[in-house]
C-alpha cells in the first residue's frame, strides 16, 4: 500500500480544509515547490495535487504553481481539481503531469469520462468525494443522491489507472478513516482503490494494511505530513513490516 502525500492549493498556497469546508481552511505553506521538494526528499515515491479554486470555480488559477512544482521534483505527479475538458487533460499533460484526476465530470459527464479513458488509457483517475457514502461534486460544495458504490461500479469497466475515494466527513479531522467506506467501495470494483480522508497516526495507515489483497492500492495524507504526526519514512517503514510493534519507539511515537 502506497502512502502518497497531498498538497491541496489555494492561491498559489498550500491548505487543508475540514470536512470540505472553504471556511475552514488552514494555511501550511506558501511555497508549495517547497514543500514538495520536502516530501520528495523524505522518500515519497508520487504527489497528489489537487487545485482547489479550480475545483470550487472551474477555472484554473494555480498552473503556476502547478508547474513550479514539476520542474523541481522528479517523482510522478497526479493532480485533480477543476478538470472537466480534454483540452485541460491535454494541457495538464503537456506539464508533465503524469496524471490527471476527474471528479465532477464523472456525474455530470460521463461520455466525456469514458471517451477520455478510451483516448488516454491508464492515465485517468476517478475521483469520488463521498458524504455519508453519497456523491458531492463542485468541490464538494454540491451534494448528489448517487451512491459512490454505484458510481465505482458503473466505471469499473473502462481503461482506468484507479479510483480515488475521499470520505468527506473525516478528511481533515485526523479521526481516522472510514474503514465501512473504504471496504464497500472496495466491494465493487477491481480497479484498484486509493484512500482519502482522516488519517491522523501510524495506527491509522497499519489499519488499512488489512485491505491490500481487496485491492487497497494506495492511502493519500495531507495534514497529519504537515503537522508532523509522523513522517513519510515513518510511514513507509511501517507499511513495509505492518507491525507496530517493529517500529522503534512505538510508545513515544504514540504518547
């Protein structure tokens, strides 16, 4: 299982919000390729970018930033937020993007989606942003009636790299991930799932390890990186012996 650290943007800054909330956003660095750099240095073998305003509005502000960041880490980059067009997925790529994440247009335009997947194999993802296991799109500002299992279902038939799946009502909170979530969605499909949402300790990220042969691909972490919960060491060290107790210092980690 992959640990992908996530830079979320906000006029050229990185934020994370609770719970989706535009109100309750903080700030952690106004230097995202910074940051990125960082993370790169401290082991993380991909980025998750998501451009926020684009995603809120539809219209991309942050590319400078976005490319700022591509010209100084050499790991591969996935960014959502705000795609919604070929010609954004093909200018996206012209970056260096290596791949790109559609959320909103997934419901509310599906040929586009599955065209796109056709013209661009493996190189799409879909993002699924969840309140209380239903669909919110607009940069969750927006609330469907669509199951996300049914969504996941519905698109596990085309040339897809994966499936994002964001439990709205723990991201940002560092309370732990909705595992019943996670282990529904990973119930209808076999693409591969990634996971988002309120991972706050080691304990958290060692919870999920027990969906890896389901098809658990992937946990992405935002906050508990910047407010140094651990490291993405840390982490990696610990995915890789799944045990606790074979981390050092396991009380001090955790008191």
């Amino acid at each position: 299982m992959r640990l992908i650290p996530a830079i979320d943007l906000i006029k050229g800054r990185c934020v994370r919000l609770v719970k989706g909330d535009f109100n309750k956003s903080k700030e952690f660095s106004n230097e995202p390729k910074v940051q990125a750099k960082l993370w790169e240095k401290d082991g993380a073998k991909s980025l998750h970018i998501v451009d926020l305003d684009a995603a809120r509005t539809g219209y991309a502000s942050n590319d400078e930033s976005i490319i700022s960041i591509r010209r100084n880490i050499k790991i591969p980059i996935q960014i959502g937020g705000g795609i919604r067009s070929l010609e954004r997925i093909e200018q996206l790529f012209s970056y260096g993007i290596d791949k790109v994440i559609m959320g909103t247009s997934a419901i509310e335009d599906k040929k586009l989606v599955k065209d796109l997947t056709f013209k661009f194999p493996n190189k799409i993802i879909i993002g699924i942003d969840a309140n209380q296991g239903k669909v919110s799109t607009r940069g969750w500002l927006k609330q469907s009636d669509i199951k996300a299992s049914e969504l996941i279902k519905e698109f596990s038939d085309l040339e897809i790299s994966s499936f994002i799946v964001t439990d709205i009502g723990t991201d940002g909170t560092l309370n732990g991930p909705n595992e019943s979530f996670i282990e529904e969605i990973l119930n209808h499909t076999n693409i591969p799932v990634i996971a988002s949402g309120g991972i706050g300790s080691l304990s958290d990220l060692l919870s999920l390890t027990k969906f890896e042969n389901s098809g658990l691909d992937g946990v992405i972490v935002g906050k508990a990186l910047y407010e140094n919960k651990f490291t993405i060491k840390e982490a990696q060290d610990i995915l890789s012996s799944k045990r606790l107790g074979d981390f050092p210092n396991n009380n001090e980690i955790y008191a």
